[in-house]
C-alpha cells in the first residue's frame, strides 16, 4: 500500500507516545506510522494492543543511539515527518544515574536528528514537506518563585484555562522565551537535546519544532511516577511517600490533550517555532494528594478519607524544583488549542482507568511484562 505520509514516531511503547502512536493511527489511516522504541523499562507494548494489527501501524525495537540502524530505518521506511518522544523521563532516576540520561536525551536525539539531515538531504526534494518535531518539558526553564502560597484566582497576567481549578500560585509562567535554567539532570538532558534540535535548523535548515510541555496524567502512565504510584498504593493500602512537605507545585494536563496538540502543531505549527503546552492547572502536590486519596476511596467504596493515613511524609528529593507553572496563551492564540478536559474530570477518569486495568499495573508491578518481552526479542 502507498501511504500518503511515512512518520517515525519514537518512544511510542511508552506514556505520551502511546497515546500519540493510538491518535494518529485511527485518525489518519492514509499514513503509515512507524513506532520506534527500544522498550526500556517504561516501555510496554501492552499500551498499544488495542491498535497492534492495524494495517496503518508498525513496531521496530530499536535504540535512538544506534545511528546506523536509525539511518538505514529512515531510508527503508522513506520517513518524512518525525515526532521524538523517546527519553529517559524520571527526575528520581536522573538523580541516581544521568549517564544513562546524557546518552539517551541527548545523544539519542542528536544520532536521530542527523540520520534525518543525512536522509533529507539526500532526496531531490531535501526538507521540502519534512518535519522533525521534538517533545520537550517545561522543566527545561528551572522552577518559578512560589509567591501566592494561598493560590491567586483569575485573571492572572494571562488567559485562565477552561479547568475549574484556575487558580495560580504565583503571577509569573514559563513563556516560550523563558532562559533555559534546568537544575536536574534530566532537565539538563532535555535542554541540550532542545538546543541540539534548534541548532539543527540554525545551521543546515533542518524543519524542526519544539514543544515544551507541562507534567502530563492519564492511562498507561508508568507507576513510578506520582499519580498512578498513589492510586496503586491507595489500592493496596501501601504508605504514600510526599517529597519533603508536599509544596511543590505542578501544572497537570490531561494525556489526550497533549497528543491533540502534537498532531496540531505537527500539522500546522511553523517550522523553527517553539510552543509552550500546559493546562493552566497547578496544584500543590499535597492537594493534588488529596484528591486522589477521595477519588480512589469513593471508587473502592471506602468511608471518606479511609486512606488518609497513608500521607507519609519523606526527605525531599535533591535540587526539588518549586513551581512549574505554562503559558500556553502562543498556542492558544495561533492555533486554537485549548485543554478539552476539567481537571476534576481527568482525575476521575485516570483513577478509574487505573482500577479497571489492574492486571495492566500488576504486570508491571510484578516484573513480568520485562521477562516477556526479553524472551520476546532474544536474538534479534
Ligand atoms: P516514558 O518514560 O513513559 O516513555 C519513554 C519511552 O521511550 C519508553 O517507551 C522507552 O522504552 C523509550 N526509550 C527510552 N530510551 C530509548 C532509546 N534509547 N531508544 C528508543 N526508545 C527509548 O516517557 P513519557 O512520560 O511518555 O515522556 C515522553 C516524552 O515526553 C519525553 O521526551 C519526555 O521528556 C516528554 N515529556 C513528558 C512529560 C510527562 O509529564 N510525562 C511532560 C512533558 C514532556
Ligand atoms: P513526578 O511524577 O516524578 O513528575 P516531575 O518530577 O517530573 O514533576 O513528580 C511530581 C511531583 O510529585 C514532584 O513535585 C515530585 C513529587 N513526588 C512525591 O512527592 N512523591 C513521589 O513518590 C513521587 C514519585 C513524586
């Protein structure tokens, strides 16, 4: 079959890149979507299974690192459009081991970024109709000042968001053109990637974008992080370990609401921009905490604030970044995105996906899923 477009979609067996992978899948049929992930720990084809043998669909175990196999992928598949989720992603294990961070982040995404020029290059057409977007973190800008501890309601200094929950905790955001400032060395990797990216198309012309994005939640979301760490523990009345005194403040979007607008501004971003992607959602950890505890014992038919004594207080954890907190006016002003879900609505339906699927969590939690697929791809 002739596809209208070829795009390699990189860390799809993953969080985001799962639902992204899922998104394009159904909704554009004419393309042929190539996902590419080395499955790492926090990689799980299971997230995928429900659009595994889709003829528009395809997987390829590989690593980002390994140039040769990307460059010779590139030319098998014709790839004309790339969206790069794959990282390592988790502050914590950033902390204890930013080798693995350095390499993957940014080697990784230099190896990929320069099998697309080689590529590209190559063709009659070079860059024209190609694309090489790459999803980054807000966390690449370091952390804001927390100088509303009580929270400030609407109107900030700019546009409130369509959640319930708008209320800020301070009257600065991350603006597109905020200094780079990481503090950990996960952030530190994605800002070199991100200024990689950026170089690629200030010295060959390479049609890239940048997104930064805020802290995602939702289904198939890797229990090591806060929220589908806490609704598995609730669930099975483990305690719940909050970072110092639990005042950091986050800024969460839906999941879905992310990949909407990466299949927006995959499709009609401008080359060479950066758009900043957040919910105008921030929460203090500690109330966050709180929901999930009320949602999770609602659900499991628990008495009201049953699992509150599971709040278990613990040392911060190193270089803890205060507040993040996205503008994403840019994005809402030029292509008309906006967050479609209420946080109180996410929240509902991420706790109760996470309920339903708990043989999806126990794989995880039990180790088998990685047994399986070591056994999976012995030799290849
Ligand atoms: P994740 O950890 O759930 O998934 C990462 C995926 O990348 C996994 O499937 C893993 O197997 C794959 N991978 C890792 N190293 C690889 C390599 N060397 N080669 C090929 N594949 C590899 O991460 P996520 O939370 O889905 O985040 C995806 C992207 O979005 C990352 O770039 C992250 O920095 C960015 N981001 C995440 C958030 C968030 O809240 N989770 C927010 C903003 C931006
Ligand atoms: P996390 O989900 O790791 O995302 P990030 O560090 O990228 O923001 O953590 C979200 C917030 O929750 C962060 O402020 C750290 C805090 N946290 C805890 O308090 N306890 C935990 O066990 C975890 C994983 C995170």
């Amino acid at each position: 079959m002739n596809f209208k477009r070829n795009i390699l979609i990189t860390g799809g067996a993953g969080f985001i890149g799962s639902h992204v992978v899922r998104l394009f899948v159904r909704k554009y049929p004419d393309y042929r979507i190539i996902n590419l992930d080395k499955l790492t720990y926090a990689g799980n084809l299971a997230n995928l299974e429900d659009i595994e043998q889709e003829p528009n669909y395809c997987f390829v175990k590989a690593d980002i690192c390994d140039f040769e196999r990307i460059y010779a992928l590139m030319q098998e598949y014709r790839i004309d459009g790339i969206i790069h989720l794959a990282a390592e992603s988790h502050v914590d294990r950033s902390i204890k081991d930013p080798f693995t961070f350095a390499r993957t982040n940014v080697m990784g995404t230099l190896s990929l970024l320069q099998a697309a020029k080689l590529y590209w290059e190559s063709l009659p057409e070079k860059f024209e109709g190609k694309r090489f977007y790459h999803i980054s973190t807000d966390e690449v800008y370091g952390a804001l000042e927390l100088t509303h501890p009580e929270g400030i309601e609407p109107p900030f200094t700019t546009t409130a968001s369509s959640s319930e929950h708008h209320q800020a905790y301070g009257t600065d955001f991350f603006y597109e053109d905020t200094k780079y400032n990481p503090h950990s060395p996960y952030s530190a990797a994605k800002a070199s990637s991100d200024h990689f990216v950026r170089a690629y198309h200030d010295t060959y012309g390479l049609p890239t974008i940048v997104t930064n994005c805020s802290n995602n939640y939702g289904p198939y979301q890797f229990p090591e992080k806060l929220i589908p760490l806490f609704i598995n523990n609730i669930r099975h009345r483990k305690p719940l370990p909050v970072y110092g005194k639990g005042e950091n403040v986050r800024d969460w979007l839906y999941v879905e609401d992310h990949a909407r607008a990466i299949d927006l501004i995959f499709h009609e971003g401008k080359t060479a921009e950066t758009y900043n992607i957040g919910g105008f959602n921030e929460w203090k950890n500690i109330d966050l905490i709180k929901v999930i505890i009320a949602t999770v014992d609602r659900l499991l038919g628990n008495a009201e604030g049953a699992s509150l004594d599971l709040i278990t207080y613990v040392t911060d954890r190193a270089g803890h970044d205060l507040r993040y907190a996205i503008d994403s006016t840019k994005l809402q002003k030029e292509l008309g995105w906006e967050p479609s879900l209420q946080f109180e609505e996410g929240i509902e339906k991420t706790v109760r996906w996470y309920l339903d699927n708990q043989p999806w969590m126990d794989r995880i939690t039990s180790g088998e899923y990685e047994k399986y697929y070591e056994e999976m791809y012995k030799g290849r």
